[in-house]
C-alpha cells in the first residue's frame, strides 16, 4: 500500500521523503500515524530493487536532502501494483483510495476493473455487517440487553458507512463508463 502510494507520488515529481511524509499524512488525516520509520525504509526497499533513484540535493537553507526519483522499472512496478487485485484486510479501504487517487495515470479499462472490485469489497462488507447484526439480534453472543443494543448501533453506523462508499463507488464507476462509451 504505502509503496503504491510513494510511487505515485513520484510519478508526479521527484520528492524528498519528508515531503512523502507530509502528503501521505495529509491524506490519512488523523486516521493513522505516518511515521518516518515507515517512509525511509520504503525507499531503501525501492530504490534497492530499481523503481527509484535517490541523489542529493542541497536546500536554500544549505542542508541537503534526498531526493528520490522514479525509474521506468518503477514506473512499469506502479502500473503492476495498479492492477494487482487488493486483498480484503484492514488496509484495504486505503489501498483503494491510493488507487482511485491515481486514476489519472492509469487507463480508463484499468479505472473500470478497480471500481468493479471495490464495489464487490463493499458489498461483502455490506453483507458481513447484516451477518454481524443478525447473530447479535439472535443473542448467539450471550450479550447483556445493553451491550447488544449498543454493538447493534455501532453495527448500523458501519453498515452507513459502507453503505454510503457503495452509493458513490456506482456513481463514480458509472461516470467512469460513460466517459469510456464516449470515446468509442
């Protein structure tokens, strides 16, 4: 996930990796920490397998700084990792929306098949909320009336959410095909 991101990224233009810190940060929000020790080894693995080059640069404030750019390995790697299918585990809500971040540098049949798999991704997790509330409705857990009531209404805010991504996942993909219809 965050080597697809940092990819991207640099797809984009060469960055630094307090740079890549500071975008993938700004894309989490406060989900989730972005720690350097995530970053720099991530470009250690990159660059050791050819998909980046680093070289130093110096700063107008005279430090110098790494700066790592993408090869065209790197470059075939993302357009690989784009079409690798994700697989259903906590980082796959994120690795999606790395993915649909990127829409822009992949093809429109490419945008179509990520869509297509997400949209099953949140239908399974649809069908797996309507699963967990039917097992708590049916006291299988051995729940106090309170603790049920409560877990059922966290169960039905998940259900929302998913809900909500589903909605506009069938949106955007269809605004995807009609954009690929009309270039036909």
């Amino acid at each position: 996930m965050y080597e697809l991101f940092i990819l991207s990224e640099l797809i984009e233009k060469p960055l630094n990796g307090y740079n890549l810190k500071r975008i993938l940060q700004n894309i989490l929000g406060d989900e989730r920490n972005v720690s350097f020790g995530m970053i720099y080894p991530q470009l250690d693995r990159l660059e050791k397998n050819g998909y980046i080059t680093t070289s130093l640069d110096q700063t107008d404030s005279k430090k110098t700084s790494k700066i790592n750019k993408i090869t065209a390995a790197g470059k075939q790697h993302f357009q690989e990792l784009m079409v690798t299918p994700v697989t259903p585990n906590q980082n796959a809500q994120l690795t999606y929306e790395i993915k649909i971040g990127s829409f822009h540098m992949v093809s429109i049949q490419t945008q179509i098949t990520i869509m297509q798999s997400y949209i099953e991704y949140l239908s399974q997790k649809i069908a797996t909320n309507h699963a967990s509330k039917k097992v708590i409705k049916d006291d299988k857990p051995g729940m106090s009336h309170l603790d049920k009531e409560d877990t059922l209404e966290t169960l039905e805010l998940r259900l929302t959410q998913n809900q909500a991504a589903l909605n506009w996942a069938k949106n955007k993909l269809n605004k995807i095909e009609e954009s690929y219809n009309g270039t036909i």
